[in-house]
C-alpha cells in the first residue's frame, strides 16, 4: 500500500474508532439503566423479559434509518436487547447459581463390570475392550437394557454409541440419557470397517437377505443400492451375524465386523465396504455418578429453548461471549410442542469459573440447563 492510500485509510479508521468509543459509551450508559431496571423488577416482582416492549424497541429503531439499512437495524437492535436481557438475568439470579453437576466420585479401576449393547464380535464390544481391557464385559439386547443395568447396579459401566462420522447423531442415546438421568464419563471412537460375512462356501450369487443393524445398512448404503437382497434390520451387526450363523442354507448374510464373523464361523464375502474408508462411531462411556478431574475438557449439556424466535441464540449468546467452542449441538423431540430440546458438546471443565459461570448465564436463558457429564475423550 502507498503511503497516500496508507494515509488515507487510516483516517477513516481513525473516523471509526471515534465512532466505536460513542457507541461503547453510549451502550455501557444503556446497560446501567438495564440494571436500574432489573433492580426494580426484582423489587416488585415482575418478568425481566417483555415481549411487546422488546418488539417496539426493534421498530422504532428500525424507523429511523433507511430502507436499505433497516435489516442490520433490527440485527443490531435484537442483539443489544438479548444482551441486555442475559445481563439483567446474570444480576438477577447471580445468589441463586445452579448446582450444575454433583461432586465426582473416583473411576473404579478393579473389578469393574461393563455392559454393551449387542452380543460378541459388536462395534460396542470392540469399544468396551479399548476402554475397560481388564473388566468383566456384559452383554445387553437394547441400549435402554444398558442403561437399566448401570442403573440397577448390574454394571458399573455402560458404553454405547453416540456419533458416526457418516450418519451423525444416534439419537436413542442422547433420549435416553436424560430419561435415565445418568452422566457421561468417558468417550472413544473405533474405526468401522464393515465386512459382508456368510457361511463357508457361500457366494455373492447365493446371498437372497441381509442381516445388520439400520445404521450398518446407512453406511454401506452404495455397496448395497443395485444388490437385488432383502435387507433385514436387527438390534446389532453381531447379532446379525449370530442370525446368519443359525439360519438354513447360504442363502443368508449379514453385515458386521471381521470380528463378529470369526465369533459365529462366518468369512467375508467382501471387505471394507462402508461407503467411507474414514467411517468410524464414537461410543460413550455412562454411570450412575460422575466422574471429572483437572485432566477433563469436555462437557455435555442437555437444555430446553422456548418456542419463539430467537430463544436458541440466547441460550448460546454466553457461551459465544466468554469464547467457548462448542463442538457439536443435536436437537431432539420435546414433550411439549412449544419447547425444543438440545443436547450440545463443548470444549472446557466444569471446575474453570469462567466455564461455570457461562453456563450459569446459559441456565437463566433457557427453560432447563443440566450437564450431564464432564469428561475426556482417549
């Protein structure tokens, strides 16, 4: 850049820093009114929030400008009051901080018992060794069977599938975490590479049906689309290959894991047939307690925004201002038709006051806010 241009460009910069103080002093003055207000809410017990007023504010100011700038306008004009709002909140319930996750209870590291769900040679199995090599492994026919164990004191442990690099969330899990109230501790990811397995002797030409969890059959969705087979859904690939193993004829394959084959005597048709060579799950480690220290950096949340625009933003407003990456956020059926329910992943630890106090302001922004785990991924 020349120096005329050089100087050119710094004087209007210099224009809009003069601009920017004004705005920032003019906003602090608006906030200190905010608190006056909340002051007197509180005092008088009366809603922080007011939906009619909020909407004249909007449009009044957007009256005041052009048309073609009408839309920042009413941006800019949503965006202060939202931070207002959660600044009038933080000042309201700032005595009344949620206990947002019970102390943690040490990892138990002998005679542990884990369950999985599926049978020998599952995804679930293979991530339960890597996790717990020396525990006594159990395996259950549904994930809520492996929730009921932890739960009831069968297993100290559950581990259960949360994310596939191709198919996203496995929604079943997140319901239920929260319908059995249990925290997440740990979490892995293992490599998926599916198999197409049959009986010895068995041939591509032979195979009429096959067997595999919904979500084998998602991934292998481009081996499978011109294959003329009846596709059959069961509970878990290695129980579809135990279904394989047991029925009559060659005429019967299943997709799972080489593992999962070698288990029931079946050999692989063909190998690596996932639409993606990077196909992998996380599964997720559960308990009845949680389990955290210094070493953990990530947290799950689960909470509730009401329905009506912009309640979302809100809830995700203080955790954008404190500079907290969130790293995933899955949305799932509510019971009322005017809530949403949430779940989200971010990067922190629940013990780091900013983080704590983050979610605090999140909580008073939502309709629920709980965490369900602090924990660190191997």
């Amino acid at each position: 850049m020349d120096t005329k241009k050089k100087k050119e460009i710094t004087n209007f910069r210099e224009l809009i820093n003069g601009v920017d103080n004004k705005i920032v002093k003019l906003f602090e003055e608006r906030m200190l009114l905010a608190k006056e207000i909340v002051d007197y809410k509180t005092a008088h017990n009366l809603a922080i929030q007011d939906i009619e007023r909020e909407q004249e504010v909007v449009e009044n100011a957007a009256g005041l400008v052009d048309k073609e700038m009408r839309g920042e306008v009413i941006l800019l004009m949503r965006s202060i009051i939202t931070l207002a709002r959660e600044f009038q909140r933080s000042l309201a319930f700032s005595s009344a901080a949620p206990d947002l996750l019970p102390p943690p209870e040490p990892r138990k590291t002998k005679g542990v018992r884990c369950a999985f769900q599926g049978a020998p040679g599952a995804w679930g199995e293979q991530a339960a060794l890597k996790l717990f090599p020396n525990a006594e492994l159990t395996a259950a026919d549904f994930f809520e069977s492996v929730f009921q164990k932890v739960k009831g004191g069968e297993a100290d442990y559950g581990v259960l599938p949360i994310e596939n690099s191709k198919t996203g969330a496995i929604g079943e899990t997140y319901d239920l975490l929260r319908q059995y109230g249990c925290y997440i501790v740990g979490r892995t990811w293992i490599d998926i590479r599916h198999c197409l397995l049959a009986k010895p002797g068995a041939q591509l030409k032979d195979i009429r049906e096959v067997h595999s969890h919904p979500e084998g059959f998602k991934q292998c969705r481009r081996f499978l689309i011109d294959k003329p087979w009846d596709l059959i859904a069961s509970s878990n690939t290695a129980v579809a290959a135990e279904r394989t193993a047991a029925a009559e004829g060659q005429r019967t394959a299943a997709i799972g894991s080489k593992l999962a084959g070698e288990y029931n005597g079946l050999l692989p048709l063909a190998e690596n047939i996932m639409d993606s060579a990077e196909n992998r799950t996380s599964f997720v480690v559960i308990s009845g307690h949680p389990e955290y220290d210094a070493g953990s950096d990530l947290i799950s949340i689960s909470f509730a925004a009401a329905h009506r625009a912009g309640s979302l933003c809100e809830a995700l407003l203080p955790f954008m201002a404190a500079g907290i990456n969130l790293t995933r956020i899955e949305s799932r059926p509510a019971s009322s038709a005017q809530s949403f329910r949430f779940f989200a992943e971010l990067i922190g630890n629940i013990e780091d006051p900013v983080v704590k106090e983050t979610l605090s302001h999140a909580a008073s922004a939502t309709d629920y806010l709980e965490v369900i785990g602090c924990y660190k991924q191997v």
